[in-house]
C-alpha cells in the first residue's frame, strides 16, 4: 500500500441540471437530482440536495430602458445571487466597463440577470462544453459561430440555381426548407427567451413564443410550389448571397488556426481532415472550448480558470492574445495563477461581505493596496482608541468632580466631550475625499478589515526512517516508449537523475514532451525499455505519494471522502474521527466529508485526492499540476505546507509563483542546495530540470524567470513567423 494508485476506481455519469423561470424578479433556479448507485455503501450516503440558484438585479419600471440600448457597458444595481438559500451577493453592484480587463477574486453563476442589454453578446466558456464527436477540431472551432455556419450553408444549398429558374421546382423546395430552418431557429430562441423571463416581460416573450410557434407550423403546411414565388425566390436568393459576400471565409479560417496554433495545437490538428474532437482528452477539449470562447469575439468574455490545462508556452500566448488582440472586448476572469492575472487584468473585482468591490489596479497592485490599508488603518484604530480612552477617563473624573462638588459646569464640559467622543472615527472616506457631518452623518467606526481565510493544510510527515546515503531513487540511464515497436522514438531518452530525501525538484518543458511519463515512471506506473530504477536495497519501504493529472477525476464520485479513504487503504482499520483528522488536516471538515463526492466543488475535491496521496505518509511527493481548480487561497496554504514537507517533492506545474515559492524559495533566500544530493542546503531551494522534444533531462541552472522570459521571446518570434507566412 506504499504508491496510492486510483486506476481501478469507476466513475459513475454526474447528472445533468435542468432550469425554470420564476418570480417577478426574474429569480433563475436550477435543480440538479443526481442519480443514486444501486448498491449503498455500508456508511448510509447523505441526500443530495437539490441544488437551487437564485439570480436577480434591480430593474427599472420601464424595462426596455434596461434592455433596448447601444452602449455595451453594464451597470446594474442591486444584485443578489444565493445557492440553496444561501446569500453570495446581497444588493450588489455590477459594474463593467467596455474595453476592461478584470481580474475576479471569486466566481459568479453564468446565468444572464434582468437588466443586461439584449445587444450585448456575453460567452462563458461552460456554454461551450457541447462537443461534437464527429468533427475535426477546426470545424467544431468554425462551427461555434452559428450565424456564419447558417449563411455558408445556406449559400451552399443555393448554389447551382440563378434567380431566373423560379419555375424549377427544385429550387422551390430548397427555399422552402431554408425558411422552415429559419423558423425552427427563432422557435428556439423564443422558448429560451420565454424561459428566462416573468412577469410583463415574460407575458410578452410567451406572446413572441406563440407566434413562433404559428409561424413554423403555418409554414410546414404549406406547399412549396404554391408557396415560393418569384420574389421570395430573388428576395432569399439576394440575402443569402450577399451575407455570404460579407464574410471573410477564409481570414475566419486563417484566424481560427492562429488561436488552435497559439494554444498548442500542431499543424496536423488545423487541416480540415485532422484529428476528430472524440479522440482527445479533457485537457485537450477544454482546450477547444477556450479555443472557441476566443474565436466568437464576444463583447464580454468570461473565462474560469483559462489556465488550466494550459502548458507555459499557451500561457503566454494567452496573455498576448488577450492585452493585444482583444482590445474591445470586456474581459472578465477568475485564476489562481497570480503571474497570469497581474499580465492580463487592469481593475480587480473582490467579494466583500457580499458585495462587490472595485479596485483599480491588477492583483499584485490590490494585494499590495489593501495590506497598506491595514497597516495604516492598525495604525489609526490605536491611536483613536487611545484618544477615545483619554476622553472618556476625562469624562469620568469630571462626573465624579460634579457630584463631589456639585459644579454643573463640570456636567456640562462632559456633554462637550461626549460630542468629541462621537466625531472620532475614520477622518477620511475610502475614496479619499473627507466626511462631512451634514453629508455623511457621524464619522464611521475604524475597521481593520481581515484577510480571507482559507482552510490550512498541514502535511503529515514522512514514516521515519533512515536512508543510507544522499539518493533515496535513482534513474540510470533510464529510457521509455509507448510504442511497442523497436524503431520507434523514445518518450524518455537515456535520463539519469538522483532524488535525495530532501531533494527539491521541478521539471519545465511544453505539453508532450514527456513530463508527465517521467513523473509516471518515478511513481513506478511505468517500467522503463531501457536503463535501471534504483532503490537502495534497505529501502524497500519507500513510500511515494503521486498526484497525477487524473487522480481528481478517478474518484469514486458516489462515495463520501471518508468511504473513499475506507476503499483505497482497505488493509488499515481506521475510525471515523481519525479520517476525520486526516481529511481536516488538508482542510477539508465537518459536512463536507460525509457528502458524496460528486456534490464537493472542484478545489474540495482536489483537497480530498491530496488527503488519500498523503495518508500513508510518503517519503517522497510526485505532483502532476496539482493547482488546476485550487482558489489562490488554497494555492498559498499549500505552498506554506510544501515548503515544511521534510521529505522529497517533485513538481510539475504551469504556475510560475507556485513553482518559484515551492522550488527556489523566496527571494531572500540565500541557501544553495540543488535538491540532488539530499544534504544540509536550504530544504526550499532546489533545482530545475528541462524535459526536451526529445525526451532527455537537462539541468536549467538560470532560473525559473530567466525561463519565462525565453519562452515569451520563442513565442513572439512564433507569433511573427505566422504572420510572415
């Protein structure tokens, strides 16, 4: 039970959400009733609530105010969104700006409030999850832009007939059914336009919905020969040509390659006949979604987490994408990787005791702002407090001279100082400007505002044990292939590299380059062709805890995290209040462990996985992009509990903060162990490792920012050389 392995584990199909309109405020709910398995566990599952979600914002009596105007800024008043009765935002204001890029602290629900212009195109990129199997990955990327998919389609249907051939009654029956697609098409966007809205709004949109309704069936009765006559054929015929003269078919498919190129996809993936979407992974599908997300331009674009699954290069290419190509757009985004959001975003929006704050700067700049603000705010709270308790002794002792001596000017210097008492607070607004009694009323109270707390995570240490000698797992020359065939390439060529007990280690390189075969074969889930995998021989108890790209996703999803603790280390007899014990030290406690694992958000998730890799206290820890769904909060606490971790890390990661907190340490340290022989150096500074296209190991003795900015000029030369051809 040394290496926690996951491959045998099923996982059940999660549910589907389904959505109805209610209310006059537009409250949207979704319901999702996930299926139970046959079979229950011993431990009884805890029912899976319904999950409700409530979204509404303040509207104006004469709503198309809200909804019939050019501009394509957003401004609404008076937001509220709660899940399952549970308040997130409570009369907040939204405020988006045309042309911005902002950096979320948090993350909203997808669903459109009352009082979004109805010409303002906004995309979350979960509304694109919809992949079609059947299609290469550049004409599903095509395809996202239905409009142009219509009008190419329609032009093609039409080809072969002038608009002399009215009498061929073929040409009849092609027009006819382009109008009944036509109708279908704004059937649909009725009924989700009947869905969304209520009260008078509704009432009118369940009228539109009617007429939809007898419009399509009008046309479906008719006869196509009767029906289309000279002018429905020019007039059809006139449109659909002319929209298809105003595309740029083939810049729209030289700009879909650019962004499929720039996210890493190869040359062979961009040609019509390339690789079909149902061949690829997740990773590589969330990929397309991104992929599409960035091709359709919409006016606001909301990304979650783009930088999952995305290796350096694509980052970077991200970045320029995003501050140089899409100027106009509102972009908005939610990230854990702090190096991505300080390059992209320009304003930051934080959660603030439900509300939403704005602050004017990126995230490095709102960090530094808001811990300047406590310290200056620290620094005022003592100071009023002192003078608050000067008055009030003051006012104390003059009482007492009062009554002693029964001087009721003495009373009356109290009722003065009461008032003295009551102006003390905050001297200045948050903006700066300063209170004024007649405008704002009494000064208020100064508040030294908290950091978030995120649940800390707390490592178990390594089984003790002594290892002999500085290398507790060594390659030797080590070489593997997928492969079976002896003229195959390599994956990994000839790598020889020694990991000591303190050893820090991280590997660079692109997606494919075999970074994660490398991490699989230290694990020992691959045996090499080639080479030898040396362990001392006193250390055949070495423990090796590995969290792979696919240890989340192969989580038993029916099981609670303590069953699924119970089911992955079946020979240990373990009770409630231990796993408990377990799961809290990795921040995960209290309800949530005792809930199916399908109902758990992605980051308890990961914290779940990491629990089970831990349990049985490895001596070394192989991390495979283990902050892919962890909020930053989260990220921090575990770099905290990394950097105390005395035995062995291995890291893969496209985070370049986390890498160089894990990896290199501050910037103040000064130790220079390499993490190669295990010895007395600084335990947070270690050492990098390139994993070249070749599959070899090289040592990259420059730094992780000195690699960062290689990559950057690798991918402008890139970007240049796509340009010139």
């Amino acid at each position: 039970m040394d290496n926690l392995n996951f491959a045998s584990l099923q996982i059940p199909g999660s549910a589907k959400s389904s959505t109805a309109s209610k209310s006059r405020v537009s409250k949207i709910k979704k319901k999702q009733l996930p299926s139970l398995p046959d079979s229950v566990p011993a431990e009884p599952l805890t029912a899976i609530p319904p999950i409700e979600i409530i979204a509404y914002s303040q509207q104006s009596r004469f709503y198309r105010e809200t909804f019939d105007v050019d501009s394509i800024d957003i401004d609404l008043k008076g937001v509220h969104v709660s899940v399952n009765n549970k308040e997130l935002l409570v009369d907040a204001h939204l405020r988006l700006k045309p042309g911005v890029r902002y950096g979320m602290m948090s993350a909203l629900g997808n669903d459109l409030l009352v009082g979004l212009p109805r010409n303002v195109r906004i995309l979350h990129i979960a509304q694109l999850e919809e992949l079609t199997a059947g299609k290469t990955i550049l004409q599903e990327l095509l395809s996202a832009d239905t409009d142009r998919t219509r009008i190419i389609r329609e032009c093609q249907e039409l080809q072969g007939f002038t608009s002399q051939s009215t009498s061929d009654a073929a040409l009849n029956v092609v027009i006819h059914q382009l109008l009944i697609a036509r109708a279908i098409s704004a059937l649909d966007l009725a009924q989700k336009t009947a869905t969304k809205r209520s009260g008078q709004r509704g009432h009118t949109a369940r009228q539109a919905l009617l007429v939809a309704e007898s419009d399509l069936t009008t046309l479906q009765a008719q006869d196509p020969q009767l029906f289309v006559n000279a002018k429905v054929v020019n007039d059809m015929m006139a449109e659909v040509f002319s929209a298809y003269e105003a595309l740029d078919v083939e810049g729209d498919e030289a700009r879909a390659k650019s962004i499929l190129r720039g996210l890493g996809f190869g040359e062979e993936d961009l040609t019509k006949e390339g690789k079909k979407i149902g061949g690829l992974s997740g990773g590589w599908r969330m990929r397309v979604m991104l992929a599409k997300a960035l091709y359709m331009n919409p006016d606001i674009l909301l990304l979650d987490e783009p930088t999952d699954h995305l290796d350096l290069p694509a980052i970077v290419w991200l970045q320029s994408y995003l501050t140089n190509d899409a100027i106009e757009q509102t972009v908005v985004v939610v990230s854990h990787d702090r190096n991505f959001l300080d390059s992209v975003t320009e304003e930051t929006i934080i959660f603030r005791d439900k509300k939403l704050v704005y602050h004017a700067g990126n995230y490095a700049d709102w960090e530094k702002n808001t811990e300047e603000q406590r310290r200056r705010k620290t620094r005022l709270k003592e100071l009023d407090d002192k003078r608050r308790q000067q008055i009030m002794s003051s006012m104390q002792k003059s009482v007492q001279q009062a009554k002693s001596t029964g001087d009721e000017k003495r009373l009356g210097q109290v009722a003065s100082r009461k008032k003295k008492l009551d102006r003390l607070g905050m001297e200045r607004l948050e903006d700066g400007k300063r209170y004024k009694e007649s405008y704002h009323g009494y000064r208020a109270a100064i508040v030294v505002e908290q950091g978030v707390k995120t649940a800390p995570i707390q490592l178990p240490p390594p089984e003790p044990f002594k290892f002999p000698g500085s290398s507790i797992l060594q390659f030797s020359e080590v070489s593997f292939r997928y492969n079976p065939r002896s003229n195959a390439p390599m994956v990994i060529s000839k790598v020889s590299l020694d990991v000591g007990p303190h050893a820090r280690i991280g590997f660079l390189g692109p997606n494919g380059c075999g970074k994660s075969t490398l991490m699989n074969l230290l694990s020992g889930d691959l045996e090499p062709i080639s080479g030898e995998v040396n362990k001392h021989h006193r250390l055949r108890r070495l423990r090796i805890g590995y969290f792979s790209q696919h240890t989340v996703d192969q989580l038993e999803l029916s099981l609670t995290p303590i069953q699924q603790l119970a089911a992955s280390y079946p020979d240990i007899v373990l009770s409630e209040g231990e796993a408990r014990a377990h799961f809290g030290s990795c921040g995960i406690s209290g309800e949530p462990v005792r809930r199916p694992i399908r109902t758990l958000s992605g980051g308890q998730r990961n914290r779940v996985a990491l629990a089970l890799v831990t349990f049985h206290r490895p001596h070394v820890l192989l991390l495979d992009e283990i902050t892919n769904h962890l909020d930053m909060g989260t990220v921090e606490s575990l770099v905290e509990s990394l950097r105390e971790f005395e035995g062995a890390l291995v890291v893969v990661s496209h985070d370049i903060w986390f890498l160089k907190q894990v990896i290199e340490g501050d910037d103040d340290d000064d130790g220079t162990g390499d993490g190669r022989d295990g010895g007395d150096g600084d335990e947070h500074r270690g050492v990098l490792y390139t994993v070249t296209k070749n599959g070899e190991l090289k040592i990259w003795e420059k730094g992780l920012q000195a690699y960062v900015e290689k990559v950057q000029r690798l991918s402008v030369k890139g970007m240049k050389g796509t340009v010139a051809k």
